[in-house]
C-alpha cells in the first residue's frame, strides 16, 4: 500500500464564520472514519505564526526556507492506502468536508516503514 499526502493551503478555505463549525465537524468526521478504516497516518495544520527555519547536519539553525520553496501553510492528511483511486475518493471526502479542493500527491515507497 502508498501513503498519500492530502492537502489544501489556508487560502483555499474560505468559509463564512457562521459556517466553521459544520466545516469542522465534518471534517473531523471523515478523519474519523479514515482512522475506522485503518487508513489514516497522520493529519494536522501547518502553524502559521511560528516561522520556518533550516537545521544543517551539524545542528546550525538558521531562519527561513530554501529560495525554491514557496510558503508551505495550511491543513494536510496523510493516508496509506490500496490505490490511486481509493486516494481520489479519500481526497474528494476532505474535499466536500473542508469545502475546498484538495492536493494529491502520492509518496515514494519506503520498504523500511
């Protein structure tokens, strides 16, 4: 089975205060039901208001990202499942959920997990 990275950034979300919520509810509800279905790894939100930095090999730490990459931000799922296709329809449950679309994106296979 492939891992899939399940994404969308913050401003894709665009949902009335009234309506946050339900969104949230729902979305909770599918994780739910991700993780009763024995295919959920790992899900949460990029914090926003804690900036980026970059560690080298002997620990040096310094701000920001590398100049390629652009702002990586919002909320991401990670599930491991059978196919491409059973990723699509896990993707279009966070879709309707979240009331944004979503990024998919399919991980290398890593025998060592």
């Amino acid at each position: 089975m492939a891992k899939y990275l399940i994404s969308f950034p913050s401003s894709a979300m665009v949902v009335a205060e009234q309506d946050f919520q339900a969104v949230s509810d729902d979305a909770h509800a599918v994780i739910e039901a991700a993780k009763a279905a024995g295919v959920y790894v790992f899900g949460g939100g990029i914090r926003e208001d804690v900036a980026p930095v970059k560690v080298s090999a002997n620990g040096a730490v310094v701000e920001g990202t590398y100049p390629e990459t652009r702002r990586l931000e919002g909320g991401y799922t990670i599930l491991e499942l059978p196919s491409r296709e059973a990723a699509v329809a896990w993707a279009a449950k966070i879709a309707k959920a979240c009331r944004c679309d979503q990024e998919l994106r399919e991980f290398m296979f890593d025998p060592m997990t």
